[in-house]
C-alpha cells in the first residue's frame, strides 16, 4: 500500500521508521517539517530532517532521544572556549550535516536535493521531501513579543507561555516537488498525520499553500495517530501548549484541530474511553499501544495504522 | 625590546612563542601571513594565524606538527559518509575557529577583529596581526597552470613543480590595523624574519602594499632566521621550491632572497662554514642551534634573536 506520512521530530520519525520497516521502499513517501529550520552559526540547521534522517539510517541516539549515537562534543567545548554561541548544541557528527547542508544550498542546490542526496548517502531508500524548498519559519507568540522557534524550543526550554503561532513564509512557499504528486498518487492508500506536535510539526506543514487542498483531495483515507496519550504529550511540548492556548489536553482536542481532514484517529490503548466517545460522534476511531520505545512498538504501530487505513 | 616578527604557520610559530616567553606581553607584535587563507565548505580557514594561535595558547599537537592537542575527527568521518569534500582535514576542536571565525567575518568583523577576540579568549596576550584585512591568495604557478595554495599544499601534498608565485589580491590589499604602527614604533628594537618559508609565508606579507617599505624605514635591525639547516628545509616544501625555482637550497640562497632588507642572519650552527663566508661578502651573520624541537630550544633561539639584534 503507497503511503504518505507528515511527520515532524522524534516521535514522527519514530513512525516513520516502524512505516519503513513495512512498506517497500518506493511505496512510502515522508513530508518533513522545515518550519524549525534556522540558520545558526552561519549553517542552515533542519532539525526535523535531521532527525528522520538519523532515525531511518539507523544513527540516531535512541537513550537520548535526539541527535546522534555515538556523538561528541568536542567542537561545542572549544566553541565555548573563544566564546562563541553556545545554547545550541552542535555535535561533532551532526555538524557535518549542517556544514554540508549549507555548502551545498550555497552552491545552488535546493534542500529537496540536498536531502535526496544526504539519503541516498547514507542508503535510505524511502522518498523524504522537505515541505517546501522555501523558508517557512515557525514564530511562537508569546505575552512577551514573537520568537523564533529554535530560540523558544531549546534557548528558553519552551518556558514562555503561548498565545500563538504563525509559519513567516508560508504564503510565498510552494510544495518541495513530489510533495504534491506523493499526494495526488491515485493509487495512494493512505495519509499518515504521525504522532507529532499538532500545532509546530504538523501545522507549519499544511500552511504550505495547496498542501492542505492536496490532503483533503485524496481518496486515500486521511489517519492521525494521537501525540497526546493520557492526557499527556509523549514528549516535548504538546500538552503544554494546549494547555496555555485554552485548550483540553485530550486526544480528543487533537482531533478537533484537524477536523473534517481526518478519516479516522488512532489513540493510544490508554484512550479507550475517548475513543469510543469520538466514535459515537462519527470519527471512525481505534486504539492502539502507540507509546513505542522498542523498534518493534514502532513496527506494529505502523502495521496497525496501514490495516487500519485498509479499512477506513 | 620592543620586537616585530614575520611569520607564517609552523616554523614561525615556534620561535614565535619563545619570543613571546621572553618579551613582555606589550613589546611583542606578530605579522603572520594569510596568503594561505581560503574559503573551505563556507568556512573562512586561516591556518597561518589558527597555527599560531594554537602555539602561542598551548594547544597545539606537538607531535602531529599541525593542528590541535586531543583533537579528534568525528565531523570527518560523519562528513565523508555524506559525500563530501575530505581532502582537507578538519578536526572537531579545529572546526569551532573556522565556524567561529567565519560566523563573525559575516557579521560584519574584520580578521583582525577576528583575531583579537580570539586570543583575548585563549588568554593570549601578544599582539598578533594578520598582514592585512583584504583578501591576499597566494598562487602557485606550475607547469600545468596555477593552483591555489591549499590546493598544492594539501590536496596534491606539494608534489607539482612549482615555477613561480603570485599573490592574487595584494595590490589592493591594505596593512590591517596596528601593523605600520607596530613597524614605525620609534621605541622598536628588532624586526624578525622567523624561520618560515620566504616564498610563500614571508613574501606574501611583503607583498601588502606599505610594508616592505616600512620595514626598510624602521630604524630597527632586520633579522632574519634560515629555515634552509644543511641545505634542507627543517619542515615543508621550502628547498623543494628552491630546487624547482633554480635556487641553490641553501641559507646563503634564502639570505640572498631577502636581499638588502636584512642587517643580520642567523643560520644554523650546522652551517658555519655558510656563515663565515655570507659575513664575508659584508652580512652580519651569527650561528645558533636554530632547530627547535623543545619550548627551551624555542626560548633559547629567540633569546639569542634579540641579543643579535641588540648588538647589530
């Protein structure tokens, strides 16, 4: 079955990897978040790309959840010592991904080229497109003025209260190209919406103009895993998001921010009861162990939502 | 005394530190050549001022002969399985000056600038100049056209005939700040040619406009240290040059090089019978153990620089 999945960070990669794992290669296709994408010491940093990429090439340091497994840090220490920036930390392996990233983007490759070129080096055969080739930026409104989201997720620790967000960019973005084919594949048999943040993963994706019209224009059923698991984010900040924008910290809240583009909802095996009051009110739904911390969490995850997407 | 020294990367370096481990901090200023500067994956790379900088701040890999002590080569590795460009080697400690460096340059930062923050962060306090702000690029002119020099140094390991040098940029090149100054001090006691090779780390220097013509100003003795010991260069590709160019690969040749620039010479005590006859011909020549292998022979060759110097 031809899947298309949106994902963002650590736990869309997580997905991601288990649909790998299943499907053939040619038949999976990933649009990738670019909204957290900044520039940064002068390298143009992807950090949703990155981690996918790590994550699908099997480099990625799993005890920690992000960056790479056997990673140093060498360059940060002596970055620190001339007094360089130090809030972001760059290690040794993952800056030549950045360096590289932005030789080539100076050398007029656009960043769909360079991610097609960066797996097929490391010989990741699933399609991974960007979003856009565009900058689209994500900026978290906060009380206190806009932020970039870099300096709101990992300089400020996503401490300052939400009030909203906007994609910079969006409107002059175009889709990466094959975003747009991936999703008018008429035999495409499903949309996979991962468990990612709703609001800077999945969002920043649809702003993209025509991307949200692609969606909604499959035939292939439209299925979001649920990042909110018992009231809970599985990680980052999600549920603390929700909670500043006024919004309940369900399942059931994600949902409602997709809307009529869902097909059907998979909620964590926790959410049995949530599940079956979102059923009643007409979104076909299931429920399933998406908490995955083994390979083979994410593997059946992924079977589970291709069955279930079979059947929708 | 107050003391002015010419260097390029290694040779220049060492005796660099010894005089920098004799004089006070404020009578010590450093001319170093950036002819060898280039521009590496988007990264501004000046190995003449990063190898003193990593001499005079005591972290330099004293076995290895170039860069860093404890470095290591992760981004390497991490940027060969990308595809990259590896034939110029950059280390992960390394890596944080070219970053570092370059980030700041875009900002608005002149080298010198640069350079300063640098080595007030390292605790180093000898002033230490690149020759100028502007881009000079030393070329390498061989049979099978010109190279630029990291190309011939590194890539092609100095293995093409050379048949002459240009410096690509020079005429337009202004002394950087501080550097006239330092060479017109009426209180300046010495101007020292350190044992680096005259074609490529020396030439470069006096090719910026102003500055062969303020050293012949100053009232200062010239003295000059022979990187040719027993017809051999101690290190790199000077009597190989020498060779290639028709010069004997001799210090008679290197202080003939420099011409009437000089009021005294210092070769190695291996070369007395050199010595000897250069006093003849009229040059106030002197013998020295001018191998440096430890910091005391550093010590020691640059005191004996500065009492030659108060004598001439």
């Amino acid at each position: 079955m031809k899947c298309v999945a949106l994902c963002g960070g650590v736990g869309g990669a997580k997905l991601a990897l288990g649909l790998m794992h299943v499907l053939p290669p040619d038949d999976l296709s990933l649009i990738v978040n670019t909204g957290d994408d900044f520039t940064h010491l002068g390298l143009h940093i992807s950090p949703d790309l990155d981690t996918v990429m790590y994550t699908l090439a099997g480099l990625a340091n799993e005890q920690q959840g992000w960056g790479r497994a056997g990673e140093t840090w060498q360059f940060m220490g002596a970055l620190r010592a001339l007094g360089g920036e130090d809030w972001f930390q760059l290690g040794d392996l993952d800056l030549a991904v950045h360096v590289e990233r932005t030789r080539r983007l100076a050398a007029g490759e656009t960043l769909s080229q360079v991610t097609r070129g960066f797996f097929a080096a490391l010989g990741v055969g699933a399609r991974v497109l960007p979003m856009s080739d565009d900058p689209v930026r994500t900026i978290i409104h906060t009380p206190d003025g806009p932020l970039a989201f870099q300096h709101y997720f990992v300089r400020d620790r996503c401490e300052p209260e939400v009030t909203g967000f906007s994609f910079a960019g969006s409107a002059q973005a175009k889709p990466a190209p094959g975003v747009l084919a991936a999703l008018g594949d008429p035999d495409l048999g499903c949309i996979v919406i991962c468990p990612s943040n709703p609001f800077v993963s999945i969002d920043p994706i649809m702003a993209v103009p025509g991307l949200r019209a692609a969606i909604q224009a499959s035939r292939a059923p439209v299925i979001a895993v649920s990042p909110i698991v018992g009231g809970r984010a599985i990680k980052g900040p999600t549920a603390k998001m929700m909670r500043e924008l006024g919004v309940p910290q369900t399942a059931q809240a994600v949902a409602a921010h997709y809307g009529g583009l869902l097909d059907g909802f998979i909620l964590d095996a926790t959410d049995a009861a949530l599940a079956a009051d979102l059923s009643a009110s007409g979104l076909a739904c299931a429920t399933a162990q998406s908490v995955m911390r083994s390979l083979q969490d994410r593997v059946e995850l992924a079977r589970y939502v291709l069955d279930f997407a079979a059947k929708a």
